[in-house]
C-alpha cells in the first residue's frame, strides 16, 4: 500500500479530510497516509521545499508563495469554497467606514490581509488612514480583548473567538468579492512520479465527500474533537463559515479548476493574477511568476472522472 505524507492546516477547519483519515477512506482506496498538522499555510511552504510532505491542504495564497519561490506544486482538487470565514470584525463601531485612525489586527501578506484592504477601499480609507497591526490568528483575541486593536480581519476559529468577545462582523471575503476557496497541491514531482497514488486519492476524496455530505454532522465530530469543542459549538462554526463543498464533478468548470490544459479562463487563475500583483506590491515576492497555467492541473480530477465513466 503506498505512503502518503499529507499535510493540513491546523489554524482551519478539515471537515472532509478528516472524515477520509479516520473513517477509513484512505484505506479503501489503497493508501497509507500520514497526516502531518502545520500551524499555517505558509508553514507548509519550506515542508514542501524540503520534500516532507507529498500532498497538502491550503489556500491561494501560500501556494502561489512556494510557486512564485520555485517550489515545483501544481493545484490539484479544490476542497471548499468558506464565503464568511474570512470577516472584519469590530466592537464599538456601526461599519467599516468608522475604522479611520483605528488599529486592525491583519496577518500580513495572506487573503485576509488583500481582502482588509479591498473592505478599507470600499469604505473609503487608505491604507495609510489606519494602524495594521500584525498578527497571528491565535493572536487575535488576546489582542483584542486587551483593547490592543480595535478591529480584526481574520478567519474562524479565531474569528468566532472575536464574536464571543462582543466583536461584531462588519464585512466578509464574499462582500468584498473576495475568491475564497481551501485547496490541495502536490509536488509535481511526486504527482509525476505516482500517478496511480493521484487516482487512488481522487478516489478516497470521492468517497469522503459523499459521505460527509450524506449526513454533514455526523462527519463533523472528528474536527470538533481535535478543536475541542461540543458538536453544537463546531456546527455553528461551520455555519458562520458560509462553506460550500465543492463536487469532485462541478471542479472542471470554469469557476474552479477548469479543463485540463486551460486554467486561463479560470475564476481561480484570475485570482493568482490579482494575488501575485499584491504579494509584490507588499515585498512578499520579488517578482510576478511568468507563468501561472503551470500551477493549476485538473488532468487527474478528469481522469478520475472520466475512469468511472
């Protein structure tokens, strides 16, 4: 049975993935995964660098930082689509347009902290009107608690930590028309070098998928047990989280992963643009990638597709 090191994003929530590691779904497809926990998608970044992990579960912006650093990935499957994980939360305050001269906690160089700033332009600040505030989101609601900022942008479950708080939601990722979507890359290597382990685990997440949906609360109790929390408290996490679980059969459409071959005409490739000009412009990378089709490859969710007639 081939090893499979994956890695997940511990500072998120894994509903599905989850569901496949301990309800057997890897097993049935014929893999031994290890699963392997980082703090951050950017922690994940310098683990694929260094061969640790073969598939990992992030998001847009920490992929397009290895890519951008010459870390051979490629987008595979996209997980979920979280709309209101991502949200500006502030206490004291009606909206975002009150913010001016206030300090906002933002972790610096991801989505949260491109989607702060396209809440702060659709409310008339300039960066430069108010203090950001660099934090973790474990960092956030000691934080602001202390009344060291006044406002966030961050994601749950910090973002429900700010909400206990008092903290009120004045904007999210889906009303500053922001592409949120949680996806898995392997190294291009690996993915090359195995591409029966690719089928095998199109299969597994094919299996998990429906099984988490066919009964959504049921599938919920592994990560309500790693974040400690009652299945109520986690299901109204998931519920502020706005997610829409994306089909293995809705991913080759245009919206998402597109046809293989052509992901230029993609949501999701018009979103590295955006995001690659940003990273620049905010000294996370010295230069946009050349070029971007290489980092998205839907051949093996069609393949799988297609294997299953």
């Amino acid at each position: 049975m081939p090893k499979v090191r994956v890695g997940f994003q511990t500072g998120d929530i894994n509903n599905i993935t989850m569901v496949a590691f301990n309800e057997g779904y890897f097993e049935k497809a014929g893999l031994d995964v290890e699963l392997s926990p980082y703090s951050s998608g950017g922690a994940m970044v310098p683990a694929l660098a260094a061969g640790e992990v073969d598939i990992t579960w992030f998001f847009p912006f920490p992929s397009l930082t290895a890519y951008a650093n010459g870390v051979g990935l490629e987008v595979i499957l996209l997980d979920h689509a979280p709309m209101t994980a991502e949200r500006l939360i502030a206490k004291g305050v009606s909206s975002a347009g009150d913010l001016k001269g206030k300090k906002i906690g933002v972790t610096i160089g991801t989505s949260g902290h491109h989607s702060l700033l396209a809440a702060l332009d659709k409310a008339g600040i300039a960066q430069d009107e108010v203090d950001l505030v660099n934090l973790k989101p474990a960092e956030m609601a000691a934080a602001f608690s202390a009344n060291q900022i006044d406002a966030a942008w961050t994601w749950e479950p910090a973002a429900g930590e700010l909400n206990k708080l008092g903290g009120e939601d004045l904007e999210t990722s889906e009303s500053v028309g922001a592409y949120a979507v949680a996806l898995w890359a392997a190294r291009k290597e690996f993915a090359e070098a195995n591409p029966e382990v690719m089928m095998k685990f199109m299969e597994a997440w094919d299996m998990a998928q429906k099984a988490y949906l066919e009964d959504p609360s049921a599938g919920q109790k592994w990560e309500a047990e790693r974040l400690n929390l009652s299945a109520e408290e986690f299901g109204d996490m998931v519920g502020r989280q706005g997610s829409t679980v994306i089909l293995l059969e809705d991913q080759l459409s245009d919206e998402w992963l597109g046809e293989p071959g052509k992901p230029q005409s993609t949501d999701l490739y018009q979103a590295y643009e955006k995001y690659a000009a940003f990273l620049v412009e905010q000294g996370r990378i010295d230069k946009a990638p050349d070029d971007l089709a290489p980092l998205i490859n839907s051949s093996y969710i069609a393949e799988y597709l297609s294997s299953k007639g």
